[in-house]
C-alpha cells in the first residue's frame, strides 16, 4: 500500500523527470561477439543466459567482457561448456517469457536470469511482478529441465547515477520488494538460487558503472560472473 500511495503522489514528478532521463541518457547498444557455442575442456556443461540488458552485456564492447564472458572464463578451464545467450535490452518479465516460448525444448544444465528493471521503469506492481516470474521459471523448468537456476536480484536502481530522484528513490522502492518476493520464492525451490545485485559492495571495491550510469562496467560484470559460477561449481 505505501508501494501503491508513493507512486500516485510521485506521477507528476514520474512523468517529467521519465521524460528526460530518456532524453539525456546514453544510449549503448548490446556488445558484439558470439551468443552460442562451445569453449573449454572438461567436465561437458550448458549454460543458457536469459533476460534484458545486463543479460546482455550492455556497458560493454565486446561479450568476453560481459556476464557471459565472465562465466565463461571463470569455468572454461574445468569444463567443456556449451553456452547460449538469449537476451535483449528492453526485455520485461513478459519478454523473456515470450523467448522462451519461441525457443525450442533443450535441456541446459544451467539457466542464469536477469530481469525485473524494464519492468519497474513500466511501474509493475511487486505482486504482479513475482507471479510473472513463477510463470517465468515454471516455463523454464518445463521446457529446459535445468538443475540449477541462478536468479539474479533486481538492481537497487536508487543507486543508479543516471536516476535522479525522487525517480530514483522510488524505483529503489520497487527494487527492495521484488528482490523481498524473489528471496522467498528461491527459498521455496529445489533448484534455484539467488544472487543479490550488491551495489553498496561495488562501491566499496571503488567499481564504478558503465558509461550511462545504468548498466553494469567491465569490472562488475567480472565480480557478478564470479557470484554465478561460485553457485554452479558448488554443485557441478
């Protein structure tokens, strides 16, 4: 409710500081390099990663510097990994949804998420947002029978330099309770687990973001591959 009432009194606000953020805000676009194939020696592996920009990679040039290339680098000298990426910025809840859908059934031992900041910039309620991402990973399950879903945390937009507030403020708002529902939900599932988008911790390491003061840099892309393959090699 308090979610709810902020965002009512907030709309004016909303609506014109909304208008210039994407006005002002640097546009990059996603980073070149390969999204499928193989790398490394050992242990056989598939990995598929799914969701919006930071799935991506934007913030960067090329996908070795991405999340992709840092779980690649990061497992590619004990395992014989086969990788997927299916990501693309603007993606909501909805989106990903739609991708899997189109994608045809596979098993991959390992599905990576990263989803929830197009939806709070389209001011989807928390509620509405979890009950998409039940829908999301039981489609997942179903269609890719993975043994390990690592689901990252919504990012505590607050902290994003491009946000000003009470924009920022109140996507920070939205930020905690769906990572609150997405805590919970985690806890609940035999294969899944879940990774905080820790900014404050970034910060403490002097990691700045990307250009655009929206999307992750090299550096932290490298730290949030290294909290993935962290969860996979404990279990593969």
């Amino acid at each position: 409710m308090f979610l709810k009432i902020s965002t009512l009194v907030l709309i004016p606000a909303l609506i014109i500081q909304g208008h210039q953020v994407k006005k002002n805000i640097l546009r990059l676009a996603e980073p070149d390099g390969s999204r499928e194939g193989v790398v490394g020696a050992g242990k056989a592996l598939s990995v598929l990663i799914l969701g919006d920009s930071a799935a991506a990679g934007v913030g960067v040039k090329m996908q070795e510097q991405a999340l992709l290339g840092s779980v690649l680098r990061e497992l590619m000298t004990d395992y014989e990994v086969y990788y997927k990426l299916e990501a693309k910025t603007g993606h909501t809840s909805v989106d990903v949804i739609g991708c899997v859908n189109s994608m045809l059934p596979q098993h991959f031992d390992v599905i990576i998420t990263s989803v929830g900041v197009n939806d709070i910039t389209k001011l989807t309620s928390p509620k509405n947002w979890i009950s998409k991402q039940k829908q999301l990973y039981a489609q997942i399950n179903q269609k890719f029978t993975p043994h390990l879903i690592v689901a990252t945390g919504v990012p505590p937009m607050h902290m994003f330099p491009a946000l000003p507030n009470p924009l920022a403020w109140l996507f920070g708002q939205y930020a905690q309770a769906m990572n609150q529902a997405l805590a919970l939900f985690v806890e609940q599932q035999n294969n899944m687990q879940w990774i905080e988008y820790d900014l404050n911790k970034f910060h403490r390491l002097n990691l700045s973001m990307a250009e655009d003061g929206f999307h992750p840099s090299n550096e932290i892309y490298t730290l949030w591959g290294k909290q993935v393959t962290d969860k996979i090699q404990q279990m593969f």
